[in-house]
C-alpha cells in the first residue's frame, strides 16, 4: 500500500514541490517580461515626447536669439549650465527648478550595465522638471567626452540634455527610462548619433537614444 503521506495521485512531494516551482519560476519570468515590455512601451512614448519637445524648444532659441556658438559656454561649469537653460527656459513648461540641488533627480542614476553612474547631484548640472513630470539634466560637457561617452562628433564643447522619462519613477537606469540629447552644429540630435558602441547590457548605455530611433522606436538591447 502506498503510503498517502509520500504520494498524491501518482506523485511524491518532492516531485510536487519541484513541478509547483518549475510553473512558479515560468509565471514569475512571463509576469516579468510583460511588465517589462509594458514599461518600454511607455517608455518609448515619453521618449518621444521628449524628444519633440526640445527639438521644439531649441528651434525657438535658436531662431529668434541667436547661434549657440556664441554663447560662451565653459564645460564642467554650473555658470555655463545656468546661462544655457536661461536660453531655454522660457520655452519650457517648468515645474520646478534644482540648478544643482537636489530635488529634481532621482539617485542612484544608473548605466545600463547596472553601475552607479551617479549617485548624487554634481555641481555643474542645472536640473529641472517639466510639467508633465519628466527630469531634464542640462549641463555643458567637453567635447572629448560628447564624442567619447555620448556618440555625437561635436566641433567643441557641448549642451547636452540628459532627460528622465519617467520622472521620479524606477528604474533611473541610462537606456531604460533616461535617454541623452546633444545640440551640435545648432540642432539637436540623440546621443549615439554617430556611434552607439555603449549601448550594450555591459556598458553605459549613453549613446541608446539613437539606437531605439534607429531600431524603429524599439528597445532591443536586453
């Protein structure tokens, strides 16, 4: 007789216990993945409002001042960082303004490998949120490090916008949810513009604007 404590319908308990674990770690992974795929989507979505937007925006400061290559600008400089986001601010629809305070970043900021990039405010980013609750870093980095980091061949130092899609929310992972632009030769382009060789799951993922554009609006990196 078999012993009812061992077996149940034809099982034993630890086959049971096994099987019951397989179909949880399957549910667990396709439960992931469709989360996963929803936050891309919205993602994308916010990206591509982002985008809009401060193409909009530097149309409108480029074209009633004047070109961004006199405006002086010093890299690693919060002076610089403020006098570039006065040009930009009254075409904004600001929530709330940081400079280099926090407030308006959400930390730890990470790569897309899952290294800290930035694990707090630094001093020559002037940050912002706009109404609709997206993050925007603008800050004026050097050219070897636009060329370097972000992909774009820039002629000198640079604005770059590094913008939260998703505001306050997780993951605030490079790649993910925040996404890089350059303004080079007066217009904005996605970082990764000339090179995308850091948007890989091992690296910074710095330069992945371009690539999702390129990839049709699609994450397809991890």
């Amino acid at each position: 007789m078999k012993n009812k404590y061992l077996k149940f319908q034809g099982y034993s308990l630890p086959e049971l216990l096994f099987s019951l674990a397989i179909i949880g770690a399957v549910f667990f992974i396709t439960i992931f993945g469709i989360m996963l795929n929803i936050n891309n989507t919205r993602n994308i979505v916010a990206l591509k409002k982002a985008y809009s937007i401060i193409n909009k925006v530097a149309v409108y400061v480029l074209n009633e001042d004047y070109s961004a290559a006199y405006w002086d600008l010093d890299s690693y400089s919060l002076s610089s960082a403020t006098a570039a986001y006065a040009q930009f601010r009254p075409y904004f629809r600001v929530l709330r303004e940081c400079s280099s305070e926090k407030g308006c970043w959400k930390y730890p900021t990470k790569f897309l490998s899952g290294k800290v990039y930035m694990a707090r405010s630094q001093p020559y980013f002037y940050m912002f949120t706009l109404v609709d609750g997206m993050n925007i870093i603008m800050s004026v980095l050097p050219q070897d490090v636009v060329k370097s980091e972000f992909g774009v061949n820039v002629q000198k130092d640079s604005l770059v916008f590094i913008v939260d899609v998703n505001g306050d929310s997780f993951p605030n992972q490079m790649g993910r949810d925040i996404f890089a632009f350059v303004l080079k030769n007066d217009r904005i382009v996605p970082a990764g513009f000339d090179n995308t060789y850091n948007c890989n799951k091992v690296s910074s993922g710095l330069s992945c604007t371009s690539r999702v554009i390129n990839d049709n609006w699609k994450i397809t990196y991890y």
